[in-house]
C-alpha cells in the first residue's frame, strides 16, 4: 500500500517527530511497516528518529517511479504512469 500523508492537516511540521507520530496514529500502522520518502535530508533524518526507515528521493537524478521500483515497494513502475491518449 503506498499512502500519502499531508502534514498540513494536522498542523505539524517535518521534521519534527509528531508528525510521523500522527501519520502512524492515523494509518493504524507500526514505524516498522512504513517507508517515509522526501527529497529533504532532515526530513529522512526525523523519520528514522522515530524508527520509520527514511529513504532520500534526488529529484536531479531520478523521479519516484524509479525509486519505488529501486527499493522493491513497486514492482511494476508501470502502475504509476499517465495513460495519454
């Protein structure tokens, strides 16, 4: 399951460590089952404090499908792309 989470319904900014503390109240979920992405290191930092693994995103150097796929949570990087017609 890939879920995004908006921190400015809750109020909390990163990387302060209430809000990864929200996002795992609201999902349901434990630290040890999430994967927190952003392109911002201090970001990464603050979710590894709490125990979520923090995965840095270079948008200069490749977008999410292929981070998804590199990190074994997309197996398919096809699922996320727009169908043009």
């Amino acid at each position: 399951m890939i879920l995004l989470f908006c921190q400015i319904f809750v109020n909390i900014s990163k990387p302060e460590s209430a809000v990864y503390h929200c996002a795992l109240d609201q999902v349901g979920v434990a630290k040890e089952e999430c994967v927190f992405i952003d392109d911002k290191i201090e970001n990464i930092e603050g979710a590894d404090l709490v125990g979520i693994r923090g995965v840095y995103l270079d948008r200069g150097k490749q977008d999410l499908r292929e981070l998804l796929c590199e990190q074994k949570l997309l197996s398919n990087h096809s699922v996320l792309e727009e169908k043009v017609e």
